[in-house]
C-alpha cells in the first residue's frame, strides 16, 4: 500500500533467522502530492517464510535532537544502510531534516543530522550521529549525496557507521556507539 518509496534494504542476523527490510517510503500523504519520507520495517523470524506488518520508525524524536529545526516535520534522507546485531536488533544510518517542499529535505548545514535507527521492529530509538557540513557534492563531474553505510564485526557486537562529508570527499566516522 506504498504511494511512493525512495530505497529499500534488506539485512539478517548470523543465523539468518532474524531479518528486516526496510523501505523509506511514504504511504500517507498528508499534503498530497507532496509529504515526509519516513522508515518502514518489516521483519522475520523464520528467515522469510513470513514477514510483519510495517513498523513506521517515528521521527518525531530526530526534532529535538536537531533543535528543533524541522518543527515537527522531520524528514527522512535518500539512502540508508542496515545491519543485524547479535542482539538481533536492527541499526540503520540515514539522513534526517526538516521536510522541504517536493519531498525533499532540507540540507543547511546544522538543520540536518546523520541517524542511528535501532530497532526491533516493535520499538526504536534514534541518535544523531553528527550534523555534517555537507549533504551533496559533486566529485570530478560525480554528483553524491552523503552515502551512509554500516559495517558490523564479525561477531556481531560493534556496528560501525560511515558517511561522507565536505565537499572534497573526506569520510567522516563519529565515536564509539
């Protein structure tokens, strides 16, 4: 029943039991045709065979931890990445503002931040990573957005989250979650 959706990941547990898709989409417009991209998840436990309902992440906390910049209308970025932990929770990384008009966000510089998502699918929690100089640039005539990404050790137990920041290309790392 999405209206529209931006990207999509998909990630499992070690045992590849325990999985989530997650799809940033919006299937509500409030102000058709334009509205917020938020985070739906839907998870296994059976490695597939069936999957949940959708869980809308709410964003709702992302305001404050931005001072409160999107006034209540957070929105989400255009790429995610995820990863299982060995609690078989999900951590996602992702861009989040304020909404600006055509679905977009907005990408001033300290009125967006990049995310951590944890979450169960049931309940979630949402930490500003860092709110990067940058959103977009562009790379010898190669235009990119932040190109969030999480990497996971072996055991499952530290979640590392990367994205790239100014405009000449450095990749940022924030501390140890």
């Amino acid at each position: 029943n999405t209206k529209s959706f931006l990207t999509t990941n998909i990630a499992f547990s070690a045992n590849g039991q325990t999985g989530y898709l997650s799809v940033v989409a919006n299937n509500d417009y409030v102000n058709e045709p334009d509205s917020s991209y938020y985070i739906i998840v839907f998870k296994t436990t059976d490695g597939g065979t069936t999957w949940s309902s959708g869980y809308k992440i709410d964003l709702d906390n992302a305001n404050g931890q931005l001072s409160n910049s999107c006034n209540g209308n957070c929105n989400t970025g255009y790429q995610l990445d995820g990863a299982v932990d060995n609690a078989g929770k999900l951590h996602l990384i992702i861009a989040v503002g304020p909404w600006s008009t055509g679905s977009n966000i907005v990408t001033i510089p300290g009125r967006w931040g990049m995310f951590s998502v944890i979450t169960d699918a049931v309940t979630n929690t949402l930490q500003l990573l860092d709110m990067p100089m940058t959103f977009r640039g562009t790379f010898g005539g190669l235009t990119e957005d932040s190109r969030p990404h999480i990497a996971i050790s072996p055991n499952a137990d530290k979640v590392f989250y990367v994205w790239f920041d100014a405009p000449n290309g450095y990749i940022s790392i924030s501390k140890d979650w």
